[in-house]
C-alpha cells in the first residue's frame, strides 16, 4: 500500500504513480481544501486517519484523466488556472489567508488574459465556444457547493464540465460571488454538461491531429509551449499538448477506507441512478446551447 500525506496536489501526484500499478492507495488530508479527503470522510487528524487505514478497506475511486495525467478533483483550462498561479505568487508574497486570496482573484479577473476559441467534441459532433475558462469536475462535494446540477454525474461513471461564456470584469466577479453563495448553475452565461469522453482543442485543432502525448516538461520558454495548453489539474499547473482528451480512466484507483452505513447506503441508490441516462445534463443539450454546430 502507497500512503499519501498533504493536500490535493500532493494526493494527485501519489496516486498518478499508484494508479495502474495494482497498489493500494492510501491519503492522510493536510491540506486547505482537502476536496478528495471530505468527499471519502477520511479525518485530517492524523492518528484517526491511520485507524482508517488499519481497519479500512479497498473501495473503488472514479479517476478523472486529461491526457495521460489524472486528477481526483478537477481540471481546468483559460482562466482558473491563471487564478491559481496568481493566488499562489501572492500568499508566498502577502501570506496564506482568506483575504489574500480574495485579493489575487481580484487582480486576475481585472488582469489581462485571452478567452478560449475551441472546438468540443463528443460522440462525433463538434460544437465551436468560446469560453472564459472551461473547467472539469471529478469531486461531488466541490460541484455541490458550487451549486451545479452534475454534481451526481460524478457517482455515476461521468465528469462535470462548466464553461463560462465571455462576460466583463465586474461579472465575472459576479459570477464569483454566485459560485462562493452555490448559485452558479442557475447563472444565465454558465454552461454545464456531463460526459465521459470529451475532445478539446483550439479551433480547427481538431482536424488531422495525432494522439496527444503525455505531460509535457514545465519549460517557461515560448518555443516549447508550441501546440500546448495551459491546465491545472487539482491545483498543480503543467502544459499539455493539444487537443486535450478529457475522459474517466479505465481503472478505479482503490482507495484503502472506513466505509460507513450512511455511505453504503447512497453508493446503492446511485448504482441505480447510473443505470439512467442524464438527459437534463447531456453534453447534447447543454452544449449546443451555449456554441455553435461546427
């Protein structure tokens, strides 16, 4: 068993090794969030944390993958993950606290920065966005108190895709607020989908592109970004090469846990609830809403 200590990052970055290796997989949460540790009730004290692990056993865990990178929380590309890189440039500056990070969020969205022109594609259709940023969810519990309706997609074999449409500074800012209140999915410029298998790139990407390769190195230079996207997966940032292949991996990374009563009880209903197909948050519907049919 491989026993990961600290917080999303950290957690995602053991369990990318672990994943495929037919380990068991363990988490201590020591992190701010800690998303992925909430979701499974595993304690951030650590001595209850290694009673869990000693009397816990293996559960299957959803594992989201971006190209051949994975994340246990959420992905993102376009803006969030320039919110990301400020917020942690301003904490090393100004220290870690709440207002800091208001304050970086604030300088981001006031900031310069390009909105995504992409083309989607799912099940053979292409709808051309543009979009602000696009972000994908692999947690329940973080989708839940942001107030999206696919929340459930994520326990039933499916992530959650939110696109913000093009809006101006002060609502984006609104769009924030909305968010941290869980009112984000009834915003009129939000778009939400679930999927299992989603094709990303920059428009006209698609067409005659090979298969993208792994992670590429965290190179500052222009030249080696070429053909490469900035994306943050569960808070770490890296570039990967277009176009983004977004989809739940083929193996569930198993997870050493306490199951308990009120836990078992849910995993039952949403095993029924996944034989359903979502037609409310089907990427069909929702997409076509918010792009054009390319």
């Amino acid at each position: 068993m491989v026993v990961a200590v600290g917080g999303d990052g950290t957690i995602n970055a053991v369990a990318n090794t672990v994943l495929g290796s037919g380990c068991l997989f363990g988490a201590i949460p020591q992190g701010t969030f800690n998303y992925f540790g909430r979701t499974h009730g595993i304690p951030e004290e650590i001595a209850d944390s290694l009673q869990d692990l000693l009397q816990g056993a293996p559960v299957p865990v959803q594992v989201g993958q971006v190209n051949d990178h994975i994340f246990l929380v959420n992905a993102s590309v376009g803006l969030y993950p320039e919110l990301l890189e400020d917020r942690e440039a301003f904490k090393q500056k100004y220290g870690r606290s709440r207002l800091v990070a208001i304050w970086s969020a604030i300088a981001t969205v006031f900031g310069r920065h390009r909105h995504l022109h992409i083309t989607l594609e799912q099940d053979g259709k292409r709808v051309v966005m543009r979009t602000t940023t696009l972000f994908v969810g692999n947690n329940r519990l973080q989708l839940e108190q942001v107030g999206m309706p696919q929340a459930d997609a994520v326990v039933q074999g499916q992530l959650a895709a939110i696109a913000v449409r093009p809006v101006g500074k002060l609502a984006m800012l609104w769009l924030g607020a909305r968010g941290a209140l869980g009112k984000l999915g009834d915003a009129e410029n939000v778009i939400g989908f679930s999927f299992r298998e989603l094709t990303i790139a920059p428009r006209r990407k698609l067409r005659g592109t090979k298969t993208p390769t792994a992670t590429s190195p965290n190179s500052t230079s222009k030249k080696s970004h070429k053909n490469q996207i900035k994306v943050a997966a569960d808070g770490e940032i890296m570039w990967l090469r277009t176009p983004l292949e977004f989809r739940v991996a083929a193996e569930p990374l198993m997870l050493i846990k306490r199951r308990h009563t009120s836990e078992a009880s849910g995993e039952q209903s949403n095993a029924t609830a996944a034989s359903k197909t979502i037609s409310d948050n089907s990427a069909e519907d929702n997409i076509a809403s918010g792009g054009n049919a390319a």
